[in-house]
C-alpha cells in the first residue's frame, strides 16, 4: 500500500506543478522556502506529504546547488527526523534526499 501512495504522490499533477515553481527559485526567496519546507517536512502528516517534501528537496539540490549551501543544515535536521518514521516510504525518501543535500 505504500509502494502505491508513494507512486501516486510522485506522479500527481500537483508535484509538476510544484517542479514547474521550483524553476524559478532564486536566491531571495530560498531562505524563507528552506524554512517553511524543513518545517513541513517535519511536522507533515501522511505519507505524500513527507515524501513530496523529500522530492522537492531533491528538486531543489539539482537547481540551486551554491546557494542552497547555507541551509543544507535546516534541510538535513528535518530529513533525520524523518528516517524514524514508521513508513519505509517516508525512510527511503528522506535517506536518498539526505544524500543529494550533502552531495551538493
């Protein structure tokens, strides 16, 4: 069941929309979006929630490498709490994001 809610939230019209807005992040508003996004991504609920967090973190390690630098430790604070969650979806998500924020 997981494997499918995962799926579901990967392909969801509503993350194109959100990979089409991350394009036009720059460095004026990506501070205030790191915050919002650590906070959401800790205290989200449900499963497609977490994981998309994940997912734009991700989305956000491959645009905005340098200047999303100084809030790597915000974005991996929320991510580690994240890798007890009960769901192996949410583990996973938040594991393979932890590496593309400390590969970036």
């Amino acid at each position: 069941l997981d494997s499918i809610r995962v799926a579901a939230s990967k392909s969801s019209p509503m993350m194109e929309t959100v990979d089409l807005c991350i394009r036009h992040v720059d460095e004026d508003v990506l501070p205030e979006l790191c915050v919002r996004l650590a906070d959401v991504t800790r205290n989200g609920i449900g499963i497609a929630t977490k994981i998309g967090c994940c997912q734009v973190i991700v989305s956000l390690t491959h645009q905005s490498t340098r200047d999303l630098t100084p809030h790597a430790g915000k974005l991996l604070s929320a991510l580690l709490s994240c890798l007890t969650d009960r769901s192996p979806g949410v583990r996973k998500a938040a594991a393979t994001s932890i590496g593309h924020v400390v590969k970036a």
